[in-house]
C-alpha cells in the first residue's frame, strides 16, 4: 500500500480487545504477569509498552527498517545511538549539524568518550580524508540545520561501506515521507518526532530507525539500559500526528517554495538557502534522492543587525521560536536561538553568520504569509536609518 494509505490506517489494528479504529494509549508503567515468567509480552513500560511498540512499527514500516525505538526526545535518540559505539570510536560528523548534536559529540569528547571531526560532507574529497583508522561512523544531517546543504547519500554511502563505516543519517528535516535514508544506503536513521512526524508543536519526542536485526537488538538494549524510552501518551500523539504527515508536508513545501522566491527577489535579502531553487548548491542531489524539498528556508539578510533584529522583532504570522516542523510557521536566528550551543569557531566553519535567519514554514495561507514577511523586511530600511530602537542586541538564549 501506498504510505499515505499505510499511515491512515497506522496503528489500527493494534486493540486486540475492542477493535477501536484509534490505538489504544496504555498508560500503564507495569503489566500483570499470567503466571511465574509468563506475561502477554509486555512487564514494564521502560522495556516495552504496547503503544509506544504501535508507534515503533509504524516507524519502522516507513523506513523499511528491521526495527524502531521511539525515545524521549531528538537528544535521546542522538544519545541512544552513540551509546551503541565504544568508547574508542571516532566519528566524521557533517560540520553544520543542529547544535545540540554539536554541543552533545564535543561534550562525550571531553570526557574522552569517544573522539569526533566535523566535516563537510558535501565534499567526497573531504569526507575520505577525514577517516582515521580508528573511524567508526559518519554522522549525516541532509538537507543541513540551519543552511540545508545536502549530502549524496548514496556517494557517502558507498564510502562507508569501503571502510566498514556505520552511516547514520538525522532525517529530521524532511521525515521518511521525502527522504528514506536507509534505501539509500544508511544503516541507522534519527529523528526528532518533535519536529515534522508529530506536526503539532505539542510533544518532545525522538526515535532511531535500524536497519538490521542486529543494530535493532543494540538499539532496544541501548533505549532499555540508559531508560532514554518514550512516554506512552507522547508515542499516542506522535501515532495521531503521523496520519496527516503526507497532506502537512504537501502544504509546507507549497508555502515554502513561494516563500523562498519571494525572498529571492527582496532587497533586504542578500542570498535564500532553499534546496528547491535552481540555484542551490544541492539542488540536483536534492532532486534525485529526495521526493520534495521540504518546509524549511533559510535566508541571510542584507544590511546588518539592525535589519535582522527589526525583522525577527515585527513578525505577527511567523513566530519568534526555537523550533520547526508544526503547523504554525517560526521564526528564528540560529546564532543566539537554535545554534548558540554551537561554539562560535564552528558557526564560522559552518557559515552560520549573524545575518542568518530560519523560518519553518507551517500551512496558513500563503497570502497571509508573504505579507507578514513583506511589512517586516520592508519596513526596517527606513527605522534602521532613522535609529528608532531597532538595533541593539540579541542576547544568546540556550536550549
Ligand atoms: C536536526 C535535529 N536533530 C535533532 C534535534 C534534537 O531534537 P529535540 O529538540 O527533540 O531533542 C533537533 C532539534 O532541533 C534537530 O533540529
């Protein structure tokens, strides 16, 4: 069946009780035995919970993985699977990943952990230099946060496979219903549900996707020993956000495309990163391996912190706020919101200037939103010249 259809009917037969057509929520942390070592599969939630399980083959199904744990949060599914490598392992991580997975490698690293280089990996070239003997894994984001560089996948894989690499790839930026990573060669797949697969800005959740039985096994083990889990009633919502992905997506991308060109020919916007456009770097790569180009865009603004600080100010659609992937657009400015956990030397590596600015694009009406950007890129030419208490300081805030 068609994944549209497959996540319609997601979950459903899932109540061998009642036969409700909406799984079942077992918020129950403890199921009764049958008898000595016997239960009906389920003992403690931490170890397996049935609606947290709906959630995981659902997953697991879309990305045609052996097996899916569905965990606590973006972070814990990045942590669960670097918990699945020795303390001696290296990894090559692309250099403008999300800023937590950058604050996260650097801060195991310090604790000698394991060790880690950021790379581009945009660059074949780069990416072979960069692997030591003692490599272990390439961590891929594709299309990037918050610059969405793209990364062939299918090229990096076949890398990987050369030197007996793990691909892992965070997919949260376009969700299995545009991009499946592990058709294309990866061996395990992380999201935060937080963002696209729950859609509703109403839950903190993560999952890791594995490729074969094997990984799945380490991945379980991973999720049940350091208790990373997800709560039952989080997978439930998450299990309900699911179903309209595919129609939320289609929106997003519709808005986002119209949203990229009326970007591209304003004044106060000095170059529009969105893999969509012609004109993008990534845009052949991103054609051949993804099914569409996402609701993100990123864009760096012309004329300094008077006009970044003005726009982020005066949006009323837009939302100014960490992160992506609802309903409702936002608005943000990765170097003192999503990426100020990064340290400064890597934001310069990456590109992530000052003048950056993310938006998620959400689903209102198109007309609404391009007319909210247009009062709040238009307006600030004239209040910045004039001085009226536009500029002054973006005090970093860290998540
Ligand atoms: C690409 C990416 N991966 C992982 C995360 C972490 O997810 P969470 O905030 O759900 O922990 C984020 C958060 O923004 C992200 O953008």
């Amino acid at each position: 069946m068609h994944p549209r259809t497959r996540l319609a009917l997601a979950g459903q037969q899932t109540d061998g009780a009642y036969n409700s057509i909406v799984p079942p929520l077992y918020q129950s942390a403890i199921f009764r035995f049958e008898d000595l070592g016997q239960t009906k599969g389920f003992d403690y939630t931490r170890s397996g919970n049935p609606t947290r399980k709906a959630l995981e083959d659902v997953l697991a199904d879309l990305e045609g993985g052996a097996g899916a744990a569905a965990l606590t949060s973006g972070m814990a599914a990045v942590s669960t699977t670097l918990a699945l490598f020795d303390a001696d392992a290296h990894f090559l991580c692309s250099h403008d990943c999300y800023g937590g997975t950058e604050r996260l490698f650097c801060h195991l690293r310090d604790q000698g952990k394991l060790d880690v280089s950021f790379v581009d990996l945009t660059d074949p070239e780069t990416l072979s230099d960069a692997i030591r003997p003692e490599t272990r894994a390439i961590w891929v984001e594709t299309p990037s946060n918050p610059l969405l560089r793209i990364v062939d996948l299918e090229a990096v894989a076949t890398v990987a496979r050369a030197h007996g690499l793990t691909l892992i790839v965070d997919n949260t930026f376009l969700s299995p219903i545009r991009q499946q990573p592990l058709a294309l060669g990866a061996d395990l797949v992380v999201y935060s549900t937080t963002k696209y697969i729950n859609g509703h800005s109403d839950v903190v959740g993560g999952a890791v996707i594995a490729r074969t039985e094997t990984l799945n096994e380490q991945l379980q083990f991973a999720a049940n020993a350091h208790g990373t889990i997800a709560q039952p009633f989080d997978c439930w919502l998450v299990l309900r956000g699911l179903k309209t992905l595919p129609l939320r997506m289609k929106q997003h991308e519709e808005n986002a495309r119209a949203v990229a060109h009326f970007l591209a020919q304003h004044p106060n916007v000095e170059t529009v990163f969105y893999p969509g456009l012609p004109s993008h770097e990534g845009h052949e790569v991103a054609a051949r391996q993804q099914q569409g180009f996402g609701g993100m865009v990123s864009f760096a603004v012309r004329g300094g912190e008077a006009v970044v600080n003005h726009l982020l100010r005066s949006t009323k659609v837009f939302s100014l706020a960490e992160s992506l992937g609802g309903v409702e657009s936002l608005i943000e400015h990765p170097a003192t919101m999503s990426h100020a956990s990064m340290r400064p030397e890597q934001r310069a590596a990456a590109g992530i200037t000052d003048a950056v600015v993310r938006l998620s694009v959400g689903i209102e009406n198109i007309d609404d939103l391009l007319a909210d950007l247009a009062q709040a890129l238009d307006g600030p030419t004239q209040a910045a010249l004039s001085g009226d208490g536009v500029a002054g300081e973006v005090v970093p805030y860290v998540v």
